[in-house]
C-alpha cells in the first residue's frame, strides 16, 4: 500500500514534470520562432555593439543592418555566449561605469534564441532608429577644429617600425576648452596606436620629431633623472596627455562644465605606432576637437600612476610579477575614470583607495588583463576622494610560457614604450573640488 503510493506519487511528479518540460520546450520553440532580428536583436546590437562594429570603426564587420548581420548570426552566438563581445574586462563586484557595455543574461538569450530560432529578419517596420553614426565617423558631429598630422606618414610593407612623434602645431591664439575629442586614423590598417599630448609653448623647447628605437628612446630608465624627463616628455602639465586610441579605447567625453585646456599657442604632439601588413601604406591621423559651448567649472586632471621604471625588472619565466604605485591626493577631488596600462606580460590590475583613517575601498579591479583591450572605465558617480587619501595600484605581469602573448619568456623584461617591453601605469582622470573656473574667469574679468 505505502509502496503503490510513492509509485503514483513518482509517476505523478513524473507527468508534471514530462507537462513542464512540454511546456517549456514550447515556450522555447515559440519564443525562438518570434525573436526576430528588426524587434528583439537590432536594439541590442545597437545599444551595445554599433560603437564598434560600424563602417570606419575598429571592429572588423559592421552590425547595423539585416543584410551585415545574418552573414555573422553564428559568430556572434558564440561571442556573446561567451562574453567575450562586447569586451569588458571589470570585476563586476566593484564600481560601476557608464561605457559598461556589458549584455543582461536576458539579452544573452535573446541572441541565443534568435540564431538558434533561424536568425530571422522579421517586420522591417519593427526595426528601431540607426544609432547615430557616423557617415563621417565623427561622434559628436562635426568637430570645431581638425588637427590632423602635417605629412603623410609612410609606413612600409614589411618589418616593424619605431614609434614615431610629430608635431603639430595648434595656432590657437586663445586658450581652448576641450569637451570632447577624437582621433580618426588615417589609414586603420596599419595604426597600432596613437597618444596625442599637449606642449604648452612655456615649457621649454618642442621634443625632437621622427623615429625612436627601443634602447635609443627619449627617456632612458636609468637615468636618475628619468621621471623628470618622462614628465616632461608627457608635457609636464596636468593636460599633457590628451587623448590616445588604441582598440577599445573610447574618446574623449566630459560632463558638462567639464573640460581640458589647451592653453594658446601649444603644440600637439602625436606619438604614432605603425604596424606593418605586408603592403605599404600611408597615414594621416587626425584629432578633433569639439569646445565646450557651456559654461567651464573644472579643468579634467590626467595623471598616470607608475610603477619606478627602475624596479620593473621581470625575470624570465617569472609568472606573477608583482609592481605596486601610489599616489596621495593633498587636495580634495573628485575621480573620473581609470585606464590600467600594461603591455603583453600584463595579467592583472587593481586601483584601491585608501583613506586618511586608514579604510579602504577597491575602485577598480580588472582580474584577466587583455593588452589588446586598452580600456578605460569611466565612472557613473565620481568619487569623492578626501585630501590625504591614497590610491594604491597593484598589478602583475605574466612572463611565462604560459601567457599565450609573450613573445619569449626567455627573456628579462624592463620597461619601454615597444609591447615586447613592459609598463604598469594606473592612469586616473580626476577633477578639483576648490577649483571654479567660472568664478575665476568672472574675478579676472572684472579685474
Ligand atoms: C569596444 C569595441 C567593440 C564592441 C563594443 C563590440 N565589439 Fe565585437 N569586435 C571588436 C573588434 C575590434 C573585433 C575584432 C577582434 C576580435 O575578434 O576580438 C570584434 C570581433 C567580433 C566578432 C568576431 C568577428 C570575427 O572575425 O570572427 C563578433 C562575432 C563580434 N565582435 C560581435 C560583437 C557583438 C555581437 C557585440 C555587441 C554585443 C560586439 N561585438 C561589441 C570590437 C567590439
């Protein structure tokens, strides 16, 4: 008696379950044979995919309409099933920024289900506005001012070449508020990287243009004076770094009231690394500037904490390599955004504060650094950072066998600017509370 009833008891869970599973094998069908690309897919694609994936950008295919789509409906199942499109490298536990691009697990599914439902089109009445991009590439529409390379550079079919600095000089006869900025390359296939900085024209005589070799670099890590040089190489002053572009690198892109000057009668100064793809090329990169058109509070402070290039000795082999930075703030401020820098060995990045009461906070911890993603996280809400507090930066460089990226793990790894050399810098965008530029230009004014 008791053993017919558990047998009814299993059978009948049994046929729950068999109506369950019926049941949730219909819903998948039909939810799979209703996700259609204009309704379900094109607004995620758009919202989360289209910076990259458009004609001009980085990304190898475009993703905006049907006909570019469909050809891809497999690869990107498996990219987004993965996480590995669209590229974000953050600990989700710590910070929240607003380029976080990241997919729901709701939007993850959605994909999944359209491909595996047929990758259907569906109504084109149902498909949302083309995010605004971009005939001409430029973000922010038409910018207020190109600065582009004064030359053509020629970057030849084979080989690799040194970075190479030019100049070019601004002509403002005014000093600039800058909001937003973007570097359009010349010819993409053969731009590795760009950083364009600003010499202001009192900080001495322009750096020299054309090409540097490793071992013949503008700044020598030996030298006891090495961190002045590279800070003057950097510019020396708060805006020396402006803007760089590398894969994953998104442009410049203040909040309102916020800006970087470009003081009167500075120079740009473009340190451009080609690499080469069997056929000889020609670049000219350019940079756009778009002016602040609101009133300017606070000049946006770049800075980047490095490790003592003299103590980035890595030993061969060495698979966790540790360097540690620092930086105390003798001022209040506010912090914007983070762009951790490592080379090929790099492995992992972490910025944590620390308080003057001695409490501290992760900001940003990126567990499985990726060289080829030179991202920078930008903050939803600043964070307050009170005077005495210090951002520590820890990372760690992989030279083993096993980093799938380095080119020899023979050998011993110092720091320099070419990828098979190494750096660790915790780069940080941040603002000063007691600083108003409003009331300032008001008192000068009145003066
Ligand atoms: C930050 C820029 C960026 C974003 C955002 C981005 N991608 Fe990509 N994507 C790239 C780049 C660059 C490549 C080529 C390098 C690579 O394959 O990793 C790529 C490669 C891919 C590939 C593989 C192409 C191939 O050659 O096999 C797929 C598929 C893809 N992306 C889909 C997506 C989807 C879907 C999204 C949004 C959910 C997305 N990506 C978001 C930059 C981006």
């Amino acid at each position: 008696m008791k053993d017919a009833r558990s047998k009814r008891l299993v059978l009948s869970l049994v046929s729950i379950g068999a109506i369950l599973a019926i049941g949730l094998s219909f819903a998948a069908r039909k939810s799979a044979a209703t996700v259609t690309f204009t309704k379900d897919v094109a607004p995620i694609l758009y919202a989360k995919c289209a910076t990259c994936h458009q004609p001009g950008e980085m990304a190898p295919m475009s993703l905006l309409t049907f006909k570019e789509v469909r050809p891809w409906a497999k690869s990107i199942r498996e990219r987004v099933v993965s996480r590995e499109m669209p590229p974000w490298f953050a600990d989700p536990n710590h910070g929240e920024f607003i380029n976080d691009t990241r997919l729901t697990q709701q939007q993850i599914d959605t994909v999944r289900a359209w491909v595996d439902g047929g990758a259907k089109e569906g109504d084109p009445k149902d498909l949302p506005p083309m995010p605004k991009v971009a005939n001409t590439g430029w973000k922010f529409g038409e910018p207020d001012v190109v600065l582009s390379m004064t030359e053509e550079a020629s970057v030849p079919a084979d080989g690799s070449v040194p970075y190479r600095y030019y100049i070019v000089y601004t002509n403002f006869t005014e000093d600039k508020y800058v909001r937003f900025a973007q570097i359009k390359r010349g010819e993409p296939s053969v731009v590795h990287h760009v950083i364009v900085s600003v010499r202001e024209p009192d900080q001495g005589p322009l750096p020299p243009e054309g090409e540097f070799r490793a071992g013949q670099q503008r700044v020598n890590p030996e030298s006891p004076d090495a961190e002045r040089q590279r800070q003057q190489r950097r510019g020396n002053n708060p805006d020396g770094m402006l803007l760089g572009w590398a894969p994953g690198m998104s442009p410049l892109t203040l909040r309102s009231g916020n800006v970087k000057l470009i003081k009167k009668g500075s120079a740009l100064i473009f340190q451009m690394h080609y690499t080469t793809n069997g056929k000889p090329a020609k670049d000219r990169t350019g940079i756009g500037l778009w002016f602040a058109k609101e009133p300017v509070e606070k000049r946006v402070i770049t800075r980047g904490i490095s490790t003592d290039a003299r103590k980035l000795v890595i030993p061969p082999g060495d698979p966790n390599f540790e360097s540690r930075s620092s930086l105390t703030f003798n001022e209040d401020v506010h912090l914007q955004m983070f762009m951790p820098h490592m080379h090929v060995r790099g492995k992992d990045f972490e910025y944590k504060l620390v308080y003057p009461d001695g409490k501290e906070k992760i900001l940003l911890r990126v567990p499985k650094y990726d060289f080829n993603w030179q991202l920078s996280y930008f903050l939803k809400e600043p964070i307050a950072i009170p005077k005495g507090s210090r951002i520590d930066c820890l990372a760690h460089h992989d030279n083993s066998a096993n980093n799938k990226y380095n080119p020899d793990p023979t050998k011993e790894v110092r720091w320099g600017d070419q990828t098979w050399e190494e750096m660790m810098i915790g780069w940080i965008d941040y603002t000063i509370d007691s600083q108003n530029l409003r009331t300032q230009t008001q008192t000068a004014n009145n003066k």
